[in-house]
C-alpha cells in the first residue's frame, strides 16, 4: 500500500537505555514513527551489544529491540557532554530512562526538574521495584524479578522450577511503558487535554505480578497454589506434550467430553476408551493421568509427528508442534501472512518480524540498527554545533 503517515510521526523520543525493558518500550514507539534518540557510551555504547555475536557478529538481544532508532554517543559524566544531552531533551516530547535508580536525578534529570523547564515532556523511569519503597535500591535482573513475583513458584516441576526461556520480566515492563507513554501522548494532546506531561513510574516487579493475576487468585485468601505441572496443564487431562514416534513432540488439549470421545475414537483408534471408568470425566482422566500417558504414548510411538498432528486435525482437536528455533523462522503461516522484512544494520540486512496486528491505516516502520555513535556528528550539527565544538567534544571523549 501507499505509505501513510505514521500515529507517532513528529515525536521525539529521547532515552537513556540499555538492555530490554526500556529499549523494547522504545522499538515500538519507533515501530509507530516516533524518531527515537538512544544515548550510549562514546566507544561501546549499551553493553547489551556485547551479549552475544550470534547475528552476523551482532548480539542477539541488541538487533531486536534496537531498529529504527538514532545513536548518540554521551559521556554523561562529563560536563559538556550532560548539557548536549540536555539541549536535546529541551525538543522532545519523551524522555526514558532505564538507568540505575535515583542515577537520572543526580544528573537533573528527574521528572521534579525537568517538569519545571519543560512541562510539556513525558517522563517515564522503568526500574526493577519502582522509585520508592523498601525494594527501590535492589539491582533487579529478570530472572530476580521472575522469582519475586512467584512465576518460579509455578512454573517447571516442584524438583526443578523452572524460569521462562525469555526475558518477560523486562519485556512485561517495557509493554506497560509504552502503552504509559502512548496514553500519556494522548492525555497531553487530545481535544481538550491537559497539554501536559506526565511522569511514567514502572516497575518490573508491578509489571509481572500483573501477568501472574491468574495463579494469585487461584491461592486466594491461603489457598493452595496450581501445581506445578512442567509444560502440562496443572488440571485438565490430556493437555500437554506428548512424544511421537520420530523423535518430535507434540502439543495436544482436550476441553470437553465430545472432545475426548473424538480423541478415543479418532485419534487413538480406541473408541471404547471412552466409556472407561478410569477415564470417562476430566477429574477421573486428572487422576489417572499416568495410565491414560501410557495409553498414549504407546498409540503415537507408532506414527510420526505429522502423523499425530493430522489425525487430531481430523478429530478436530487443538494441537500444535512443539517447534524449535528454526521451525519458527521458516513457519509457514508467517511466511503465508508476509511477516517478515529486511533490516539493515551495521553487518548488512536480517529479517525481522513485522510488530504484531495488521493495520490497514499505515505501515510500520522498520529502519536500520544503528552502529554506536552513528548519528552522533549529525544530532548535533542539528543542535547547532559547530564543527570546532563537535572536535572539542570528541578530543575530551565526551562523545
């Protein structure tokens, strides 16, 4: 389609960054057309470049979360550098900042000064556990946060808890700040807004506890909480991972008693299994859940994944394979839905999956990785530097 105008085009985002939280929060405002400004360290810039090299040299994590955006190399701890930063902060209508807590105030960079000069601007500070309380000054990595907000305490089996593959903490976190953001943009500057800013305080830990409503309410008022049940469901039999005869695993659900007749019947080629006493509710198939596996398995070690898959297409039964990384890069619905793009970046084009949700409206933008510091010389040419102060900047590293 024609190239529309994108929903955040002419917002200017500025943010002090590293890792996931706050630079997932600002990929997607970046997705919706914002210019985003990411401040890094003159030389290696945020140290989630480093993770890894697994994409052409690059890190893993870094070309992810980091498209479409402009980087700014500051020293902050230098003098000069501090006030570029602060010039810049003057044009923008958003400044994040995932630093270590109270670092962006000692630099005068907290909402309490900045609404002062710029009453206009949105703040919004993602940390681990929030900018008050007992917690506030705790390092919080994900893996910490997963564990205080209970996901450890029901996930895997109670011999080995186990934590998610990816970083939810930090991905929770830099969803609530930028649906914060995007509704403080709107309270700002819809018909009869406030033409104020906000200040955005997000804590991981908040973020997660969110995600764990269910299994909170589940251990209402002392109750006891769902087993763990590894990747199987915790109470409704069959629903879970099974092995097929090739080696792959499959992912089945049964929901219902017509479901589990068709499954008899079908799948298993066993339709009297439906009428046995062991089996013939859900609370009894819970129960006896190791029998019915043994059952199970033995019927599938026969047949191959594809196999097991098509005969629960053809009972109708929800199923899924259990894919690997390379499965997903060539899954055929996202190659049938068109959901993947080039990208460019500093070691040449990736493919990267298209934000979530088809919008008929606009496309998404999808720009470049940037190198550390290669928007430097431009930005502030844009501020007004001269080319001698951009030499005396470089000379004291302070870009």
């Amino acid at each position: 389609m024609s190239q529309q105008t994108r929903p955040l085009d002419g917002i200017t985002v500025v943010s002090l960054e590293h890792a996931i939280a706050a630079p997932f929060c600002t990929r997607q405002l970046a997705d919706l057309g914002a210019r985003v400004i990411k401040i890094e360290r003159p030389g290696v810039g945020d140290f989630a470049r480093a993770y890894d090299t697994r994409v052409d040299g690059m890190a893993s994590h870094f070309v992810w979360v980091n498209r479409s955006k402009e980087s700014l190399t500051l020293d902050l701890k230098q003098p000069a550098a501090l006030a570029v930063l602060k010039q810049l902060i003057r044009g923008a209508d958003v400044l994040v900042q995932n630093l270590a807590p109270g670092a962006a105030a000692r630099m005068g960079l907290g909402f309490a000064d900045l609404n002062t000069a710029h009453p206009e601007l949105i703040v919004c500070d993602i940390s681990g556990y929030g900018d008050n309380g007992p917690y506030r000054d705790k390092k919080a990595y994900d893996l910490l946060i997963q564990s205080e907000a209970g996901f450890l305490s029901v996930t895997g089996t109670d011999a080995d808890p186990s934590k998610a593959g990816n970083s939810i903490a930090d991905i929770a976190a830099g969803m609530y700040a930028y649906s914060s953001i995007l509704a403080a943009l709107m309270q700002r500057d819809k018909r009869g807004g406030t033409g104020k800013g906000s200040h955005i305080d997000i804590s991981m830990l908040e973020a997660l506890t969110e995600w764990m409503g269910f299994p909170l309410y589940y251990a209402y008022e002392g109750a006891a909480p769902p087993p763990r049940s590894a990747a199987a469901h915790a109470t409704i039999y069959p629903y879970g991972p099974f092995a097929a005869g090739d080696g792959g695993t499959v992912m089945l659900g049964l929901q219902n008693e017509r479901e589990w007749q068709l499954f008899c019947g079908v799948v298993l080629a066993q339709p009297a299994l439906a009428k046995d006493l062991r089996f013939d509710s859900n609370a009894r198939r819970n129960a006896n859940r190791d029998a019915l596996e043994a059952i199970i398995l033995n019927t599938f070690a026969s047949l191959s994944t594809a196999q097991v898959l098509a005969k629960l297409d053809q009972a109708q039964i929800a199923n899924a394979r259990m894919n690997t990384m390379a499965g997903v890069w060539a899954h055929p619905q996202l190659q049938a839905r068109e959901r993947w793009r080039a990208v460019a970046t500093p070691a040449g084009n990736i493919p990267a999956l298209l934000p979530p949700g088809r919008i008929s409206s606009f496309d998404y933008r999808m720009d470049a990785v940037p190198a550390v510091g290669q928007h430097t010389q431009a930005i502030l040419r844009e501020l007004g530097q001269g080319e001698a102060d951009i030499a005396a900047l470089q000379q004291a590293g302070a870009i």
